[in-house]
C-alpha cells in the first residue's frame, strides 16, 4: 500500500539579505554557531555535529532571531536574560 507523506513547503526569507551587506560577530564551537548581525539586528544560532567520513564540523539548520522583536516583549526579553544568567561560567 504507497504511503503518502506530507510535504512541507520550505520556509524562506524575503527581507533583504543582511548577510551579504555585514559581517557578523561570529562564535562557534563544535556544537553551535551563533552569528550576530548588529546593524541588521539579528541573531543567528545554528546546531553543529561532527560528520562521521570528514570528521569536520558541520552546521545544520539555522534559527534567527530578531533582536528588536525579542526586546520588544517584556517576557522575552527576562527568559532570555534568564536562561543567560543560568549558565555556568
């Protein structure tokens, strides 16, 4: 019997490219990447995972987040300061 699977139609952005006109302010480990765009005012955080036949790190899927919107909610706003403060030095 075929299964039919639902197809999600990938999510892209339309703004204007920030990433060609800035270099962000770039941290990475072999865990995560965080990419932050100040003039653009977005944050990027990607999960990274070694590959098993390179042994490179790669980068998977990328959240964005948008400094003015996470500011612009009280609530936001304290958890992430919140799960900021929470990590160990």
């Amino acid at each position: 019997m075929p299964t039919i699977g639902l197809q999600r139609k990938s999510r892209r952005y339309r703004g204007d490219n920030y990433w060609d006109k800035e270099s962000p302010l770039k941290v990475a480990t072999d865990k995560v990447r965080i990419c932050y765009y100040p003039t653009a005012g977005k944050l990027q955080i990607s999960a990274g995972w070694k590959d098993r036949d390179t042994g490179k790190v790669r980068y998977g899927r990328t959240v964005v987040l948008d400094t003015a919107s996470l500011t612009a909610s009280p609530e936001a706003r304290a958890l992430f300061e919140t799960v900021l403060a929470s990590v160990p030095a």
